[in-house]
C-alpha cells in the first residue's frame, strides 16, 4: 500500500483522500509521494467526508498544543488514567492533542468540557462524549442530541464503538482518534 505525505510531514492514504490531506486545514498542498509501510490505523475503505472550509486560524505559533497536559495538579483528570487521544489539524496546522482519560469525557465549545474546541462554531457547546470503562476495554462515542450529528469514518452516526484510528468529523473539526495500548 502506497501513502503519501504532505509538506507539514502529515503520513495518509491517497486511496481515501486523493491528493488533499485530511489532516491540514488548507487544500492547496503537492504532495510527494512515500512508499513506507503504513501501520494500518487508517481504513482504506473509508469514505472521504466532503466539509466546508476550516475556520481562520487566528494564532498560527509553530507549536503544537497538548490541552489538559500542562497542568501540575490531578484537576484536569481527576485522577483518571490517559487511555487515549484526539489529533486535529483542524484549527492549527501544527496539531492540537486532546487527553481522553477513563470514565466520561464531554467535547463541545464550552468552558465546562473536557475537550473543548472554542474556535468551532459548528460544533453545539456539548457536542459529543466518548466514554471508556476499564470493565468492558471499549470506547464508545455519543453524540449529545445535536442538530448536526457526527461522523465517524465518512458514515453519519449518533453513537459508534471506536477504534484506534478512526476519524471523527463534528462541525468544522476533524479529530484522529489514537487509543494508548495498555502496557501497564
């Protein structure tokens, strides 16, 4: 299987995205083309989810952001394990990292979620919540009731059992969902 990469050093699958990728809010890139092996988070047979343009990004830093991380206190987490992560591209084309630690995590605009995407004006205040209980070892997604639901792997869905390396599409944002193998 053949992947390409874009000039931000973002590693996808042309056989889903063509020459646009998925993960750089512009669509202006030449891509060039990388033969490595890929490691199959992506699935093939994924439809591509046609979107409106991404939102300005106002602060363009050469960084990337890790939300919840930066904190010397539990109070982000509450004292709960990190189990995943989300990866957008979507408002920095550095990357933004949302933690999603055990238990509930809420997603949406306001100040109260766990992963909060303010710059999203498509997405509703409290959007979606993904949910992780060690008992059961799966991830679930559910969508909040919203107007515009979600997408999970080019499919419209209201709630979905994740995998590592599923796209979730809500409003203008589109997260990589990475689970962390447990190695404990």
């Amino acid at each position: 299987m053949s992947t390409r990469r874009c000039p931000n050093g973002h590693q996808y699958d042309p056989s889903i995205y063509g020459d646009t990728c998925p993960f750089c809010p512009s669509e202006t890139h030449v891509i060039e083309e990388d033969r490595s092996e890929t490691i199959g988070l992506i699935d093939s047979t994924a439809p591509t989810i046609p979107m409106e343009q991404p939102l300005p990004v106002e602060d363009e830093s050469p960084q990337t952001i890790l939300f919840g991380a930066n904190r010397d206190d539990t109070s982000a987490n509450n004292g709960r394990k990190l189990i995943a992560v989300l990866v957008s591209y979507s408002h920095n084309p550095q990357g933004v990292l949302y933690p999603i630690y055990e238990g509930n995590n809420f997603a949406g605009r306001n100040e109260g979620n766990d992963i909060r995407v303010p710059d999203d004006h498509y997405m509703s205040r409290r959007h979606f919540q993904i949910l992780f209980t060690p008992a059961e070892g799966i991830f679930r997604l559910y969508d909040e009731h919203t107007a515009n639901g979600l997408y999970v792997n080019g499919e419209f869905k209201r709630e979905a059992e994740l995998q590592s390396g599923d796209v979730i599409v809500v409003g203008a944002t589109k997260f990589v969902f990475l689970a962390i193998p447990n190695i404990a």
